[in-house]
C-alpha cells in the first residue's frame, strides 16, 4: 500500500471515531437535556457508553489471535465495527432517553462496542505496518484524523439540528462512518511474520512497573482532558445561552485546536524526546483547563477553548506515541489496547466525575479540580522513564 493511501486510510478511520466521540463529548450532553436528564445521568450515561472500550482488551486479543475466516487480523473486524456504528446512529433518534433511559444507554453502549472493536483494530494495523521512525509521524496523523472528524461533523451538526433536526445530525454522522469503508475493502492484509505471530509469554511485560505507570499516566490524562470536554458546551450554554449552531461551532474550535497540537505534538515527540514532551503536555493541560474558569466574554470563549485543544491533541498524541513505543509485537494489538483500555476507564470516570462535580458545586470549581489533577502525573514519570536519554527513541 502506498504511504499516502496508507496514511489516508489511518486518518478517515480516525475522523469516523472522532465525529461520534466529538459528538458524545460536547454535544451529547446537550440534546440528553433537551429530555430534562440533569449531568449527573448524562455522565451515567457517558461512563456507561466508554465500557466497550474497557473491553478494547478482548478485541485486541481477538484480532490477534484469529484469522477470521482467513480473510484477516484487522481489516474484517474494522469492517464490522463500521457497520455495528452506522446501525447504532440510524436508530438512536428512536429512542427517548427520558422514558427508556436504559435503552438509550443500551444503544450508546453498542454503539461505541462497535468503534472500540474496529479502534482496537486499527490500531493493530498501524503496530503491524508502522517503522518505528514513522510512530510520531502516524499517531500524528490519527490523533488529527480523528480531531478533523470532530471538527467536520460539529461544524455542521449543530447546523442541521437547529434548521432540520437531530435525526438529520445522526444520519450525518453514520454517512462520516462509512467513508473509510472503500479504503478498508482495498486493502490487502498480509499475513503475519513468525517474529509477529501471537506468543502468550508476551504478557510478561505487564510486570513491568514503567507499564503500570504508563497506563496510570493514560487513565488520568484521559480522565482530565475528556472530563473538561464534556463540561465546556453546558458551561458555556449556561453563561451565553448559546444554539446548538454556536455549540456545534465550538466543538469545531475544538477540533481545530486538537488537529494543531496533535501534529505539533508527532514532532516533539520526534525532536525533544518523550520525556519532555509529556512534561510539556501535562503543564499545558493544567494551565489550559484551569484558564477555562476565566471565561467571561464569547471572544475569551473561542481563544479559550482552541488553547485547550491544542494541549488536549498534544497529550493525546504523546502518550500514544510512548504507548506504541513499548508494545511488544507478539501482542501488537492487544498490549496496545490494554494501556488504551486503562486511559478509557480513565474517561469513564472522568466524564462521571466531571458531570457530578458540576452538578454539585457548579462548572468553576469542576474544572479548577480537573486541572490540579495534572499534578499527580509528576511521580509517575520517573517510574516511566527512569533515567533513560529519551530524546534518542
């Protein structure tokens, strides 16, 4: 497969997961409040829906362990998480989370099993197929692919939901999922080398303490910046009163802010090493989430906002990059979706937690707590890296 098709493949992926997360994360919350559901059941309902992404795990060992039907590792498990998404979006409109919250929830849990089993997936693929000088490079590409998607599906959702209605939105996200589908059925999976070939002694490497402080590292990055996500639109609905239109469009500075960062954050990774890169991360997330309390005008608003994505695309795209570093290729797919596994029950908790400390004691002081949370990754870092030369990976 030629490199840009290859990277075209990665990134449309990505942007099908990043206009459902994006959704999820900015303006779920705000057509769930259109049913009268308060934060606290509307982060019950995001946590409950980032389970499936617990369970990355079992996909990953999944995808690594079977041939389905001879037709791949990946790509006939991509396609199916694909179909399971789009199936998830036509009927959720169906659904009145008010009267039917368990359903409702049912319908988010399946919807995101589909996008964690073709996520997982994917990035089975990028292990398979990535040069370890291309790591930064390709988490780069994925981290602003899926940031685009949040980007392209905001810009217009909130469009379509004021002028027509949310059925049109969700019907305009499960058209964004089906576009990696002619890339994924032109792609030809090779078959696995023996030094690839699935090895259940690989899992030693989980008895590493830098591992277990990686996926600590993962789980409260996740936790704060996803956190953060889900409160801004409430937030700022709740000082402006703005339209689903104006929400839409801040979820898009969001994305604009994440795409920069993410792409920003593959050439630190490159050129100042790891280490300083997650040391730059995690002081640039604690100023910008706890810079969003300033917020007083709408022009404070859109800066705000697009510096916090920019830090939320850099950690993520670091971390990732640290993560595909140290997995073992034995278990490519399910190593990575282990450590990716912990960061996401990182976001369950955080979107909970966030959703209830706003309900509680207001957006303020929910994100002033969500900042200083940051300070716990310092004691991790010394575990990760130890004193290794970090620019030289």
């Amino acid at each position: 497969m030629k490199k840009n098709i290859r990277f075209a493949l990665f990134a449309t992926l990505y942007m099908a997961q990043g206009a459902v997360m994006g959704y999820f994360s900015s303006l779920n919350s705000l057509y769930l409040q259109t049913y009268g559901l308060g934060m606290d059941k509307i982060g019950l309902i995001s946590s409950i829906a980032m389970i499936p992404f617990v369970l990355k795990i079992f996909f990953g060992l999944l995808s690594d362990k079977v041939n389905f039907f001879h037709l791949g590792h990946r790509k006939p498990y991509i396609l199916i998480g694909l179909f399971i998404q789009m199936a998830a979006l036509i009927v959720v409109d169906f659904i009145n989370p008010a009267k039917n919250f368990y359903l409702y929830a049912l319908n988010a849990f399946l919807l995101m099993a589909g996008m964690a089993l073709y996520d997982t997936c994917t990035d089975g693929l990028a292990l398979d197929t990535t040069a370890p000088e291309d790591e930064g490079k390709i988490q780069g590409i994925m981290v602003a692919g899926r940031a685009l998607g949040m980007v392209l599906i905001s810009g217009i959702l909130g469009l379509l939901v004021d002028k027509i209605s949310w059925m049109a939105g969700f019907i305009a996200l499960a058209v964004l999922t089906a576009l990696p589908i002619p890339f994924i059925l032109n792609t030809k999976e090779s078959e696995k080398t023996v030094e690839k070939e699935f090895n259940w002694g690989a899992f030693k490497e989980f008895k590493k303490f830098s591992i277990i402080a990686l996926g600590l590292l993962g789980a409260l990055y996740s936790l704060i910046i996803n956190g953060t996500t889900q409160l801004v639109n409430p937030f700022l609905e709740q000082r402006f009163t703005i339209s689903y239109t104006i929400a839409g469009v801040v979820s898009s500075v969001l994305g604009i802010g994440i795409v920069a960062g993410s792409l920003l954050g593959g050439k630190l990774v490159d050129q100042i090493g790891q280490k300083k890169s997650v040391q730059l991360s995690l002081g640039a997330t604690l100023l910008s989430v706890a810079a969003l309390c300033l917020i007083n005008t709408p022009i404070a608003a859109w800066i705000l906002v697009f510096i916090f994505g920019i830090a939320f695309g850099l950690y993520e795209t670091v971390y990732f990059a640290i993560a595909m570093r140290e997995t073992n290729v034995h278990i490519a797919a399910t190593m990575f979706s282990i450590l990716m596994a912990v960061a996401n029950l990182g976001t369950g908790i955080g979107l909970a937690l966030s959703g209830s400390m706003a309900e509680a004691f207001g957006y303020k002081p929910a994100f002033l707590v969500l900042a200083l949370l940051n300070l716990l990754a310092i004691p991790l870092l010394p575990a990760i890296f130890g004193k290794k030369d970090t620019a030289s990976y």
